[in-house]
C-alpha cells in the first residue's frame, strides 16, 4: 500500500525578505522545498540551521530546490521585529528568501502552529507536489539532509540537481594542481 503524505499547509507569512514579492507553496510547486524554522537568538539556529541553509542553497540549483527560512518567534517577540531580523539577516549574509511567520492567538506563530512545529531549528522537507516528506525538530545532520533532499530532488527529476557554489566552469581551481577554499586539485586530473 503506498505511504500518503500530508499536502504541506500554506505559508502565513506578515511579511518577506529577500524576495521581491510574496511567495506560495503553489508557485513553487515542481520544485523540493527545504523550509528552516529558526529564530534569530536561537543559539542552535545561528550555529547549525542558518549555516546549513545556506550550505543548501549554494548545493542545489534553485530550478529544482527552493530554500526557505521561516522566523517563527514563539519568546521574546518584544526584541525579535522585523527591522531587527532585516539587520541580522544583512549580517549574516543570508541570501535565500526569509519570511517572517505571521502573529495567531497565543504566542505560537500561524505557520508554526499549522506545521505543528515543536520549536527551532526545524527543518520540514516539501516535494514537488506539495507534500510534507520530512518535518524534523532539532539539530539534523547535514548528510542526513543532503540525502533526504537528494531523494526527493531525484523524484521526477531533471537532468542537472547541484551547482558549483564557486569557482570556473568545471568547478575546479584554475591552476592545475593548485589549492582553494573548495579544494586541491591533483595535477593531470
């Protein structure tokens, strides 16, 4: 009997950064949705689930992978606004677009409380047809993800799923034999 995933609830979102305009699990149907859940004095967060967003935005080819960060603020609201997240993201050069999760009874924020988030970092894996594959409370490893990405990306696939974050067209230092950041490459290969 084949397994029946939940369709992922729509994103209730005050207002986004980094997107030039609102955006829809609808719009971004086709595509796998990594969707991070984080709050901006989340120790966790800032050392393990922003880096790794952005670790998965850099992989994956935006075509096929959409990388998304939730501020869901569920404790103190009072110092965690939106001209506060606009700075923090700034800072940590996050690029991905971000949404701030909207206001609903209580303190547990709208998208939070429909995704039935327990708290931050959350990570919850969307595939191409709009269905919950993964919703994963706490620090994930970062192979874990990439594999679990993988799958789903792989999932009426098309041809092309990583991108070289850097570097020359093959991805490669230009230097045969030379080191980088990504690297050394062995000379003659």
């Amino acid at each position: 009997m084949p397994k029946i995933f939940p369709p992922a609830p729509a994103l209730q979102v005050a207002q986004w950064l980094n997107a030039d305009s609102a955006l829809t699990l609808e719009s971004l149907r086709g595509r796998v949705v990594v969707l991070h859940a984080f709050q901006m004095l989340c120790p966790a967060c800032v050392s393990h689930g922003l880096p790794q967003a952005k670790k998965t935005r850099q992989l994956f080819d935006a075509k096929d992978v959409a990388v998304i960060g939730l501020h869901t603020v569920f404790e103190h609201q009072d110092v965690m606004t939106a001209a506060a997240l606009a700075a923090f993201v700034q800072e940590y050069r996050l690029m991905f677009p971000i949404g701030i999760d909207a206001p609903s009874r209580g303190s547990i924020p709208a998208t939070m409380r429909a995704y039935q988030l327990q708290g931050t970092p959350s990570v919850v894996l969307i595939d191409r047809q709009g269905r919950i594959r993964l919703s994963h409370f706490g620090l994930l490893d970062d192979m874990a993800l990439g594999a679990a990405i993988g799958q789903l990306a792989a999932e009426e696939a098309p041809a092309t799923l990583i991108t070289r974050s850097s570097g020359d067209a093959d991805g490669l230092a230009s230097a045969r034999g030379g080191c980088r950041g990504e690297g050394c490459q062995a000379d003659g290969a």
